[in-house]
C-alpha cells in the first residue's frame, strides 16, 4: 500500500497550482518510487478549507483516477483549525482518508471526529503520535509496553475507529 501526496521537493503545491503540473508532480512521485499506481494520495498539510477544497487538487486526482494511477484521496491536517477541516473533509464525501493528529496529550476532544468519520467510512491514520504530557492518560497501557512510546501507540491504536498510524523518522537506520 503506497500513499503520497500533492508535493514537489521545492514544498507543498499552492491551491491554485495548475491541474497538469499536480499531474506531473504526482507522476514524478510514481517515477521515483517505481511504480504505476498510487493507492492513497493526500492533500497534506491542509491548515485551511481553501486548500482542502481547492478544484484543481480535486480534478487532478479526478484525471488519475481515472487513468488509474491514484486510488484513494486523503487529506493530514494538523494545524488549530484541524476540527474544521476534518469536519468539511467528512461531511464532503470527497475523502477516502483523514490523517490527523492524534494522541494522548491533545488539549481537545478529538474523538468526536473520529467517531464521525468511521460512520462515513472514511478511515483515520493517526499521527504525530508521541506528542503531549508523558504521563497524562497512559498509565494504564505503560504496565503492557516496554517504553513510552509502546504506550503512546498503544494508546492510539487502542481507539477502534483508527485504522493505524504513521511513524516519523529522520534516519534511514531508523526504517
């Protein structure tokens, strides 16, 4: 399973990017990662609806798909405003995927979202998992696990209604 995003190396595509070089950047995704299809592309970093929404982002994925080259659209946010774009993106029937920020230090109730989105079918990849108090809400999964970290996933993943999380390293060792 292969996700990928609306990037290039210079950064993030702007709304208002033309459709052809979405298209061009998503295919030089495929190119490097020697493959024909992507199965989950993300509008990534999305902080506001203006990026969420924007028509190219969604008639270029529209074209891959089509083509077959995209499979499924997703959207990360993670921004202040990650309960408005989470809520458009559900209520939009637009989205396959919501990648938000998730974990046990979170100062507000993001469970409601997530609630919403599995009753849309819509699955969540949690992430920025290791955020937050250390201890705050993990003493009952730190008698299972060996380190913080086992906690902290286990925490996450001990929600139903998240389908997985994502891991960030910084160092091929690290893989």
């Amino acid at each position: 399973f292969v996700a990928s995003k609306f990037c290039t190396a210079d950064g993030h595509l702007p709304p208002d990017t033309p459709v052809p070089r979405i298209i061009e950047a998503v295919e030089g995704s495929l190119r490097r990662l020697r493959t024909d299809r992507i199965d989950l592309l993300h509008i990534h970093s999305c902080p506001r609806l203006e990026r969420l929404l924007a028509p190219n982002f969604h008639e270029a994925f529209d074209r891959l798909k089509e083509q077959g080259k995209a499979r499924f659209l997703g959207v990360s946010s993670h921004t202040p405003n990650l309960k408005e774009v989470a809520d458009t993106a559900i209520d939009s029937g637009r989205f396959d995927v919501l990648m938000l920020a998730y974990h046990h230090g979170m100062g507000w109730e993001l469970d409601t979202i997530i609630d919403r989105a599995a009753k849309r079918d819509v699955a969540v990849v949690a992430m920025k998992t290791l955020k937050g108090a250390k201890q705050a809400n993990l003493s009952g999964f730190q008698n299972e696990a060996g380190s913080y970290t086992q906690a902290a996933f286990r925490w996450v993943l001990a929600n139903p209604n998240v389908s997985c999380l994502v891991i960030s390293f910084s160092e091929l060792q690290h893989v």
